[in-house]
C-alpha cells in the first residue's frame, strides 16, 4: 500500500477545491478519495477546544501602509470613528520659484482609495471601491496639526510610538481654522466615498478652463482613481508665501508645516468606512506671479507665470531624489463610542459569542488541547494518524451583526508569538479577488437561491496540526483570530515581512505576555461577532480532522 500516493492525490483534490469559486462549501473535504481499497477516510472532530473574547486596548498605529477612515455606525459595536493624522513633505527644491508676489490660487488634498475599473457611463468612468464598508456620509474636518511628529524620543534616542487612542492629543494642539471649508458639503459635513473617476481640467494663463474648439467640452488634463479631494482654504496658505524662505531643509519645513489632521464624526446617516492608499497621497499648492523679463529688443516686459507645488505624504513620491527625509509617519486614531463588548472572556469554560474588532478591539483566542493536560493530544499522537486536512470552522452571528458590515476576512495566527502560521505562508492561490484560497478565512455566505450553506469562515490549518501531532513536545501553541479586510499586496508584506502593532499595555499570557497583535488588525476598526465553544448551538466552533486508516 503506498501512503504518499493516496496523501499526494488528496493535496491535489483538495488544492483544485480550493481554487473553485468561494461559494463552494469546505464540507467537501475529506470525501471520495481514491486509494487502496484497504484505507478508510475518517473524521475526527476535536473535542478540547476552547474560544474566548481577549481586548487587547490601544496599540502603535504609526507608519500604517494603509489608513482607515470614515465614521459608520458599528451595530453591537456602537459607531466608530476612524481619524488619521499625516506628514506632507517638501523637497528642498519645492519654494525656490516662489516669490514675495505670489498669489495662491488653490491648494487640495488627494488621496486616493483602493478601487478597481467597473464601467464608463455617459463618458464618466466608474470603478468598484475596495475594502469599503458603508455607502452613507459622515462630517470631515481638516485642521492643520500642532503637535510635532517625532519619529525619536529626544530623551532617550528610543523609537517614539503614537497610540491609536491618541485623538485627545491631536484635538490639544490642533490649529483652529478649518481648512476644508469649501461649499459643497460632500468635501466635508456629508462627505462620503465615490466611484466616480476625478478629472483635473487643463487651465490657461489666466486660470481659465480650456475648452475644445471642436466640442466645446473642458479639456482634460488628468484622470485619477476614487480617492479624497478636497479643496482646501486657500487664503490659509499664504504663510507658505510669507515664510517661503524659512524652508532650507524638510526639517525646517516639517517643524514650520506639521501636517494635517482629518478628523471624522458621525452625522445623521450610518455613515461608511475604508482603507485610503496613504502612500500615495499628496497636497497640492498652485500659485501664479508676476515676473519681470528682458525680450529680444531689451525691452523690460512683464509675464504671469504658474507654478504647481506637490508635497507628498510619503518620501517615496518626493520628486527631488537626493534629498534626505527623516521615515515617513501618519497615525491612525480611533474612537468608539457605545461599546460595551471590549471585556475579557473566560479563559476557562469558553465564551458563548466572541466579539472579534479591529484597531483598538479584541480578538478571539483559541486554547486548543491544554483541557486535561493534553489527554486528547497524547491519544491523537498514539493514533499515528496520516493527517490529511483540518478545517476549522467559524459561524457568523446573524442576530450580532450587521450584515452589510460582516468582514470579507478574518485573519488566524499564532497568538502566543504574534507569527502567520504555516498555512498561511505556504499557501500560494489566487483568484482574481482572494488570495489565500487554500488557508482561507473569506467570509461564506448563504444562497438559498444555490442551496449554499453559508454564514461561515473556514480556515484550513493542516500544517499547523500535522506540526502539532509530529512534535515530540506535549504543547499547543493558542490561537487567535483578528478582523481584517480583504488582504492588498501592502496588507500581506505586512504579514510576511513580520510587521505588527505594538500594544500600549501588555497581555498577560503563558508562555510570554502578549505584546503586539497584527498590523492587520490595526488597519480595521470594523468588528463582528461569531459563535464561540461554550455554547450548544449547532453553529458552535468547531475543529474537523480528517485522516486515513486502514480498515484491519
């Protein structure tokens, strides 16, 4: 009989499974397996698992690859509002044209959203947003910031960490103009997330709009993806022409500029929430003025000249290379107001619901084996078992959440080190929406229409079990899981490159306390609640074994 045959052809069913479309159901697993006719498929369904509610409080959120943002009213976990400050940077070349004469004619902020190309409809082009949840409004303010972003602390020449829960001390030292204080109300009171494409329109001399002789239509200059535009005060910004020459250096200007502060609350409506691509977002300031030149006759003649300054969000964009820029910093800040489920579960017996939230949340810890001094492990281990896949399964409490705000994801890790476990590093499909596929952790939902099962998460953790069952030590390393949107290239380097969020007040745990939770999780304010193991409904968490034996 040959076992890597039969264990080589199950990896490859179950691989092509997991490629299908995700409203397959994971239940498959396990089934109709073709081998030697003496070797049975078994199941084996874990019975010492236990899932309880751990709140992990404020954490690091500096330097985030993405920003949440927005303001949404959270069900069960009351509204959340999601704020951000940032650097903008100048390079040293950035005000030299700038004169005393200068005339300010408009300065905004673009960020752009994680979107991809849907359709053009009457010559508009729309995309769907990405990683948005909600499609009402919330209030935006734009204040610029007043306390210094220090990557050092002077007096110990240690890492400064900024905390999620840092709002009051931006809102301290904020200044007091509002700058994005333009008319229309969807650049702030009811600002909320578009589809729509941006276009920039080419301007002559005089600032005018060009119009096309043939069409009579505005003549594009630029088309941008969805983001936030917003056009900014620009009388505000004429400290740029009256200080101009006070910016040798990005030091000078970061010490004169401190950044931008926008802050979100919440209005009359649920509200919404997303990730901005802060690595690509820029303030832009256009001026013109008077200059005086020599023609070809000698003659002293006047000219307006135009001049567009970009000051990026990050060091990558800066247009003068040579530069030198201390690391780029944004903080994300968060507030919850009316959230009564950020307690601790119980350790022992196991939580009926886990309330799962990213940025200042909580994640579900699961305890797995350790009930009786690893009784059910050491049996498992005499079996021999030839492992052929683990799933974990997760359901959705229909009645806790709000079902247009259920996460696409949900991230399993190793709690006790904070580490991806091997599942999820080794596992390379994609579609064109997932990655992950095999490990999964997407969210299923129900089609009675295609009579699927639904509601769920399912996380394959094969490798982490057959690890488990091979080690000659008698341990479980705990596991957790954390809200997460769907995974973006700069979401998973932060997982595979080992970055996480320092937490501003320890864990106690065993065998080391807990002191970082996954960046992951920090980038998503949203939460949900599942059904945890101390509970005797058929939704229950639940850990399935599949293996082969032979029948003698």
């Amino acid at each position: 009989m040959n076992y890597k045959s039969i264990i080589k052809t199950f990896a490859i069913l179950v691989g092509i499974a997991g490629l299908q479309s995700c409203d397959k159901d994971f239940s498959e697993v396990g089934g109709d397996i073709i081998g030697d006719n003496n070797l049975n498929i078994d199941t084996y369904q874990v019975q010492n698992l236990t899932a309880y509610t751990q709140p992990y409080g404020a954490l690091s959120t500096k330097n985030l690859p993405n920003v949440p943002f927005g303001s949404i009213d959270n069900g069960e976990f009351g509204r959340t509002n999601s704020s951000f400050v940032t650097q903008v940077l100048s390079a040293t070349s950035s005000f030299e044209l700038m004169k005393s004469n200068a005339v300010i004619d408009s300065v905004y902020v673009y960020i752009p959203y994680y979107a991809q190309y849907d359709k053009v409809e009457d010559e508009t082009t729309y995309y769907k947003l990405l990683n948005v949840t909600g499609d009402e409004s919330f209030n935006l303010e734009v204040y610029e910031n007043g306390y210094y972003l220090n990557n050092v602390n002077p007096g110990t020449g240690k890492d400064l960490d900024y905390f999620s829960d840092s709002s009051a001390q931006f809102e301290q030292y904020k200044k007091p103009t509002l700058l994005n204080d333009s008319n229309d109300l969807k650049q702030n009171k009811e600002f909320s997330f578009t589809k729509k494409n941006i276009i920039i329109y080419k301007r002559d001399n005089n600032g005018n709009i060009v119009y096309d002789e043939k069409t009579n239509k505005p003549t594009e200059q630029e088309k941008l993806a969805p983001g936030v535009w917003l056009d900014l005060n620009k009388e505000y910004f004429k400290k740029f022409v009256d200080n101009r020459n006070s910016f040798k250096d990005q030091s000078q200007f970061k010490n004169f500029f401190r950044g931008l502060y926008f802050k979100t609350s919440g209005n009359s409506t649920t509200g919404a929430l997303g990730l901005l691509n802060i690595t690509q977002g820029k303030m832009v300031i256009k001026y013109h003025q008077e200059l005086e030149e020599t023609n070809a006759e000698g003659e002293k003649v006047k000219k307006i000249q135009r001049v567009s300054i970009t000051l990026p969000f990050t060091k990558e964009a800066v247009p003068d290379s040579s530069a030198s820029f201390e690391p780029h910093i944004n903080v994300s800040l968060t507030t919850t107001e009316g959230n009564s489920h950020n307690r601790e579960g119980d350790k022992v017996n196991g939580d009926p619901l886990l309330f799962i939230k990213g940025s200042e949340g909580n994640v579900a810890v699961i305890d797995l084996f350790s009930t009786n001094d690893f009784e059910e492990l050491k049996a498992l281990k005499e079996q021999e078992y030839l492992i052929n896949d683990a799933i974990l399964t997760v359901h959705v409490d229909q009645t806790g959440t709000n079902k247009n705000q259920i996460p696409q994801r949900l991230y399993l890790y190793n709690y006790d080190n904070g580490l991806p476990i091997s599942d999820f590093l080794n596992d390379n499909s994609a579609n064109s929406e997932y990655s992950k596929l095999i490990y999964g952790g997407i969210f299923q939902a129900a089609s009675e229409t295609n009579n699927v099962k639904g509601n769920f998460y399912k996380f394959r953790i094969t490798e982490y079990v057959r690890a488990l069952l091979k080690s000659k030590e008698l341990k479980s390393p705990k596991l957790a899981i954390a809200a997460t949107y769907n995974y973006n290239e700069p979401l998973l380097n932060t997982v595979t490159k080992g970055i996480n969020s320092k937490l501003k007040t320890e864990i106690p745990n065993t065998p080391e306390n807990v002191t970082y939770v996954p960046t992951l999780s920090a980038m998503y304010p949203m939460g949900t609640v599942v059904y945890g193991t101390n509970t005797s409904s058929d939704k229950k968490m639940t850990l399935q074994i599949f293996y082969t034996k032979t029948k003698n």
